[in-house]
C-alpha cells in the first residue's frame, strides 16, 4: 500500500484554474507530455511534508493556525511558462508566478515551522509555480515557441491549504485543513479585491 503524502499551498481560484484549463487544452494536442494535471488539482505549493503521522499533523495545523493570523490577504500574479529537466525534453511544464514579498515571507515562515517540527524538506530555493504537465514524450524537442500564448492573472492568497495526496484518484489532491489570512481581515478589503480571480 503507497504512503499518504502531504503538503502545504495556496489554493487557486476556480476562474483562474478555468483560464489555464482553457491553455492546457490547446496546447495538449501538439505537446506530449505523458499527463496533463487536472484542472481541480492546480495549486502553489508552499511546502512539500511527505509522510505525516498524526500527531505531526496536530502540530503542523497548530503552527499553521498561528502563522497565517498573523499576515493579510494579498495578490499574486501569474508570470510566464516555464519547464524543470533537460530542455529539450522537460520532466516538467509550470505556469509561473512573479515574485511577491509577501509570498516570500509566508513560505518562509512556514517553511521554517516545519523544519523545526523535524520534517525533512526540500532545500532548494523557493521557486513558486504550479505544475500543469509531467515528462515530456515527443519526438521532436521541446520548442517554447510553438506553445499558446500565456495565462495572465492575479489569486488572491487568503488561506494556506494542508492537501493529502491520494495517487489513485483523480483529481488526486484532497483539501483537509485550511487556515484563513485574518491580519487586519477587513469586510471592505474582501469587496475591494474580489474581482483579482477574474
């Protein structure tokens, strides 16, 4: 039986995972890649935590809580396509997302309550992006040039989601916990940026 793995993101929104839908049915047909992620499973992961026990869990919902009590809700914006692997034959095509400090710090502060609770986490540095296709199986190259023109759009980051990974479903990513952004959480400031996802 395969482990149940966790991680830690930023959800996105349904209009936004709609546009890259939208993308990622265009490019499909002309583009190989062995799997297209399913719209309901695009996210930004903060976090990667691997194999949790329950009382880890605890902890980390813990941690999370207190984290995000203390920042704002605040904007992203989508950047850009991009590939991990070898370029000519990527193991991996990402929709990317402009650096933002705010974001920084978040995955910073997250980052850093779970390496303290003992997980054993990714060292590299943070590259925020969500991945929409996995191993590319052409036969030509991979060719930037020929793909769609990009998405373009903001998410509102006002919660950070624990997901479970379930590898026989799909979609194969389960939202059990959520923690709201409530610093400052102001009514009027939720009207005022409502129309972000669009």
């Amino acid at each position: 039986m395969k482990k149940t793995h966790y991680f830690l993101a930023v959800p996105i929104t349904d209009e936004i995972k709609q546009k890259i839908a939208n993308w990622c049915e265009k490019a499909a047909p002309r583009f190989p890649f062995r799997t297209w992620v399913h719209k309901d499973d695009y996210h930004l992961t903060l976090v990667f935590l691997g194999a949790v026990s329950a009382q880890q869990l605890q902890a980390v919902k813990e941690k999370m809580a207190a984290i995000c009590n203390n920042y704002s809700p605040f904007s992203i914006t989508l950047k850009g396509i991009g590939t991990f692997g070898v370029p000519s034959s990527p193991r991996i095509l990402w929709q990317g997302i402009e650096r933002t400090e705010l974001l920084w710090s978040l995955r910073h502060d997250i980052y850093e309550a779970c390496r303290t609770l003992g997980f054993s986490l990714d060292p590299r540095p943070f590259a925020p992006h969500m991945t929409l296709a996995r191993k590319w199986q052409g036969e030509k190259p991979f060719a930037f040039m020929e793909l769609p023109d990009v998405v373009e759009g903001h998410v509102l980051v006002h919660e950070v989601v624990l997901y479970q990974t379930h590898l026989d479903r799909v979609p194969k990513y389960e939202a059990i916990a959520s923690f709201p952004l409530r610093h400052r959480w102001e009514e009027n400031n939720l009207r005022g940026h409502e129309s972000w996802g669009n």
